[in-house]
C-alpha cells in the first residue's frame, strides 16, 4: 500500500473542521452528533462537549463509536471522507493539558479564542473528548461510492 491513501486522510482531517460521530445505546439504538473537532494525526480526535449531551451520555454507557469526517460542500460524486471507529471518554487528566493545549491552538487559528483548563474542568460546563481510533477508512472520491481503503494505525 502507497501512502498516498493516508496523506488524502490527513488532508480531509486539516481541511474540514467537523466530525460526525455515531454513538449507541448499550441496546445498540443509534445516535448521530456533528462536532468540531481537532485531530492529532489520523489515530485520535478531540472535542468539546457537556457531559449532559446526549452523545456524550451514550459514551458513558457505550465508548465505541464511528465517526466520519467529510466535504459537504463539493458536488455529488466528489467527496472524499475518513472513516473511523473508535473509543471515546472525556480526556483523561494524565493528557488533558497537552491535548487541551492543541485543541486551544487549532481554535485560535481557525478565529476563536483560546481554551483554558479552568474552562473544561471543575464546575465548568464542557470537558475534552477524544476519541482513539481503533481503525480507519479513506473513501477516495475518484473510485466511486463505497470503496472504503483501510489505514494503517
């Protein structure tokens, strides 16, 4: 395998800002979520969410989840998207520093202020996410719809 098909996930990862993540019941009854989102490589994804939402509830009770990040804008037939599944808990405190510290420095890039830990710790109303990819698809918008490419981790 070329590393072409990972250098076209890494570009469809930098280049959109939001994540659909698909979460379940422990009853596997689906729940879908947009999210911005920020990535470390293609192996592991962060955002900001209450604990109270419902996605983050159903990664309480069910950490796997699926999630896909694509161009909506583009015309039928020319999108691209990563694919993922994945395991997701609010960041633990061993890397919620650092990884705040990223999500921070990607928010201030895009045009937002920066994020402090008081903000996503204590009584604040939001915490930080991730998600650890477990494996990873590109879709490749030049081979028709539905030929998934599997990523190397």
């Amino acid at each position: 395998m070329t590393e072409e098909p990972t250098a076209q996930a890494r570009a469809i990862l930098a280049a959109n800002r939001y994540a659909v993540l698909g979460t379940a019941t422990p009853a596997g009854e689906p729940w879908v979520s947009p999210v911005y989102f920020v990535n470390l490589e293609i192996n592991r994804v962060l955002w900001l969410s209450r604990p109270s939402a419902r996605h983050s509830e159903l990664i309480a009770e069910n950490p796997r989840i699926a999630v896909t990040v694509f161009d909506s804008t583009v015309p039928m037939g020319g999108a691209t998207a990563f694919y993922a599944r994945a395991t997701a808990a609010p960041c633990p405190d061993s890397d919620l520093a650092l990884h705040l510290q990223v999500f921070s420095t990607r928010s201030v890039a895009e045009g937002f202020p920066a994020w402090r830990l008081n903000q996503v710790t204590g009584e604040a109303p939001l915490r930080l996410y991730r998600a650890d990819i477990t494996e990873a698809w590109l879709l490749p918008a030049d081979d028709g719809p539905e030929r998934r490419i599997p990523l190397p981790l």
